[in-house]
C-alpha cells in the first residue's frame, strides 16, 4: 500500500493560515488534494493537520485529515504521526510493506505523474527515495536555498548539500554547470514505513545542523535515499506574494 500524506501547519512564520489561502477560487489544500486524488499509484490521501480549521476545509470536499501536534520539526514528523495514526485506527501491526509519500503542502499544482513516478521505485528495498532535476544556470547552482545532490552509480544519494559540489578547480564557478551534471532536490518524499518510524527517532546530526538539511541525518545514520531524475517543476508558495507567480506559471 502506498498512503500520500500532505502536511498541512497553519501557523507558518512567513504566512500564517497558508493552506487555506485562496489560490484563484480554491484553497491550497484543495488544490493539493485535487492534484493527489488524480495519481494513480496512491492508494490513500491524507491531510496531517494542527488546525481544526484546517480539517473543516478538507472533509468540505470530501477528503480525509488526520489531527497531529503543533510542535513537530519538519513534515517527516507529522508525517509519521499521522501514518502511525491510521495503521492504529486500521489495527494493523506490520509496517514493512507500506510506503508514505510526502506531498508537500504548498505545491498547489503539483502533476499527479510526478508522484507516480516516484511511486514506481518503490519495490519493498528502497528504504527512502526523492527526486532531482539538472542544475542549467549558475543562480540556481550557487543559491543556498537550493539543496543540490551528488549521487553514486546506482542513482543512491551521496551528499546533499545549499553548496554547489564538486568543486571544479580550476574553473570559474559561473560556468561550472556547462562543465559538469549538477542536480538540486526536488521535495517529494518517499519512505517505508518501517524506515520512517525510525527516522523520527534519530537526533539531529552535525551535518544536518550544519547545512540546515534533514535528509543529512538519515545519510549520517547510514539509511539509503534512492534518487529518479523528474521534469517537472513545481512552483511552491512560500509567502503571499508567490500565489501570482505560481499561477502565472501554470496558465
């Protein structure tokens, strides 16, 4: 079974209430939902939620939400909660034959086929998988907001890091993209259930603390992220002002 679950916060520092924000007639959430409820690979959808308000939105057109703390660190969290929240409803105890897919909560337009390609990896040994897109500019190779990837030869993630690596000696970094494949993360996680549970229990690590970047602490502990190449690019909205940009961009 593979479950979908959107994390949903309402208390976003940058833009309080970001589910519920109107996005051309809809909600946030509602567009997420939307998009999730065409995959074919799901075979469930769940919004994990802090807010009541939230939740009201969501059973409104018909979806599912499941209630979760305020005070998790990061969408894995709430993401294992709310999973472990179902299989407890479901009385089910085995979870090494699940998969969640973390489907982020401000991808309003995400395409349901990138998340069914990411689906398609996941064959019951893959421990964790997310995907990647090539690097084709400089701004985008050097912003530190971008975590970009190194990967061995069996598409296995190596290294994520908001810096631009390798290092090409010798070069000048302004064209180091037109000398060698770089990619950056595209945020759409996968993760075995059992995997998951334990990921959550791990403290954070010093790579993590460093680069400000989870996915570190699960490299750190030894786990394996597999990694698929996608095409798509998904505007994400961060604050108000990227709601125009987003919609401009799918017209």
């Amino acid at each position: 079974m593979i479950i979908g679950i959107i994390p949903a916060r309402y208390g976003s520092t940058r833009f309080p209430g970001k589910p519920l924000a109107d996005i051309g007639g809809k909600s946030m959430i509602q567009r997420v939902l939307e998009q999730a409820w065409q995959a074919k690979s799901l075979d469930k959808v769940v919004v994990a939620t802090d807010d009541e308000r939230i939740v009201e939105a969501v059973l409104r057109i018909g979806g599912e939400a499941v209630m979760t703390r305020t005070d998790h660190p990061s969408g894995t969290d709430r993401c294992w909660e709310a999973y472990s929240r179902l299989i407890a409803e479901a009385d089910v105890r085995s979870l090494s034959s699940d998969y969640v897919i973390n489907i982020q909560g401000d991808e309003p337009f995400i395409d349901p086929e990138q998340i069914d390609e990411l689906a398609a990896m996941l064959d019951g040994s893959v421990e964790l998988a997310t995907q990647m897109a090539s690097v084709d500019s400089a701004d985008l190779l050097h912003n530190p907001k971008e975590a970009k990837i190194t990967v061995n030869a069996r598409n296995e993630a190596l290294y994520f890091s908001r810096s631009a690596i390798p290092y090409l000696w010798g070069l000048d970094p302004a064209v180091w993209h037109q000398h060698h494949v770089y990619h950056r993360h595209v945020g759409l996680y996968a993760y075995r259930a059992d995997v998951l549970e334990k990921i959550t229990l791990l403290p954070p690590s010093p790579l993590e603390q460093a680069e400000s970047l989870e996915q570190l602490r699960w490299l750190e502990a030894g786990y394996r992220i597999k990694l698929i190449e996608t095409r798509y690019q998904t505007p994400s909205i961060d604050d108000p002002a990227d709601i125009e940009k987003a919609l401009r961009s799918v017209q």
